[in-house]
C-alpha cells in the first residue's frame, strides 16, 4: 500500500515549505496530464534545482502517487462524518455521501481536477496498478455497508454485495463523466465540476433511483 512519505529528505522540510512544495506539485499534475505535467515547469515556479526533486522522490510517478495518496487522504477526512454514520436509510445516506463529496470537490477545486486528471489515467502503465487499488477500496466500503443493509432487511439479500458495489463506483463515475462538460474537461483551472447543486441533486436521485428499484427489500 502507498504510504504518504516522501524520502526522508522530504519529510524534514519545515511545514511551510513542505507545503509549499505540495501545493505547486498539484497545481502542476491538475492543470497537465501525467504525461504532460513537467518537473522542469514544477522547479521553475518553485524557484528550486531540479535536483531536490529526486532528493525528496525516487522519480515523476512516486511524486504523483505521493500527491493522489496526500488528496485522498484530506478529501478521506472531510467525508468521515458521512462515511461513518449507520444508515437507518440506505439511499438518504448515499445520496447524502455524495453530496458531502460535492461539497468537497468545490471548496477544493485543484484537489477535485487532480483526481478528475488521475481518474482519466487509465491507460498509463505507471499509474494503471494504484487505480486498480483505490477502486478496490471503493467496493469493499460499500459492499460492508450493503451487507449491512441486508442483514437488516432494508435490501435483497439474494443481492451479490460485491456487484452492487461495483455498481455504486461506476454510477460515481458515470455522474461525472456527465457533468463535466467538454470545455470543463479542457479548462486548466477550478473544480471539473460547474454545476449548481440542484442539478448535481437532480442527476443525483435519477441514477439513485435506477438501484433503488432493483436493490430493495
């Protein structure tokens, strides 16, 4: 599993310039591509050498996965009130939880676009293992919480909990990819997602609805 160190180089940075140093790396990775992103671009606005990248990363990838690792982390944080709540109902607290990640993504508008960019990452060799990872994570937190539910008797027990999961990820993902518009995804600055909540709420409950049909008791 990622870990969120960087060498130790790195680690002994005072606070300031360590967040300095995070906060110009994400600005880099949200407005290019991976592949586009450059460290020569990253020192120059940093006002460093380039060789005190690699005295705080082994290389390109482990910095960009130290920076998913460090997004996930505080959106993670920001979520824990709604993630942690039992669900007396199932569908309130789904849509509940996404709208609490809404809320995430607009007061956080690089973090939002640096994992909007990381999702779009698919094909790229360096990254393709980790993705595989995180939406493993994704599936086993909700097929705990499904498996719940059934054991309560507010869903179909006869329900395979590891595709309803699976399910729940790709509707989080299929809701993006619809409200991002074209020139969203080519904008290089603030969050992906320029919608008001209503409509957000609105596509929201439609895609809700769809499982809600299949999955109740």
């Amino acid at each position: 599993m990622v870990t969120l160190e960087g060498k130790p180089t790195f680690e002994r940075l005072k606070p300031d310039k360590k967040q300095q140093f995070i906060e110009a790396a994400l600005e880099e990775f949200a407005r290019y591509s991976y592949q586009e992103a450059s460290l020569n671009r990253l020192v120059k606005r940093l006002g460093i050498a380039k060789g005190s990248i690699y005295q705080y990363f082994d290389d390109k990838r482990a910095l960009y996965l130290y920076l998913k690792e460090y997004v996930i982390v505080k959106k993670r944080a920001f979520m824990q009130s709604a993630m942690n709540t039992t669900p007396d109902n199932f569908w309130d607290w789904l849509e509940a939880l996404f709208l609490h990640g809404l809320t995430f993504d607009t007061q956080y508008p690089v973090m939002n676009r640096f994992l909007y960019r990381y999702s779009q990452e698919k094909l790229i060799p360096e990254v393709a293992e980790d993705m595989v990872r995180y939406d493993q994570e994704a599936v086993d937190f909700f097929s705990t919480i499904i498996k719940q539910q059934q054991e309560q008797g507010m869903l179909k027990k006869n329900l395979d909990t590891t595709l309803m999961a699976q399910l729940i990820v790709q509707i989080s993902r299929t809701l993006l990819e619809t409200l991002v518009s074209a020139e969203d995804r080519s904008n290089s600055s603030g969050s992906v997602i320029q919608i008001s909540q209503t409509e957000y709420t609105q596509a929201l409950r439609q895609l809700i609805g769809i499982l809600q049909s299949g999955m109740n008791a």
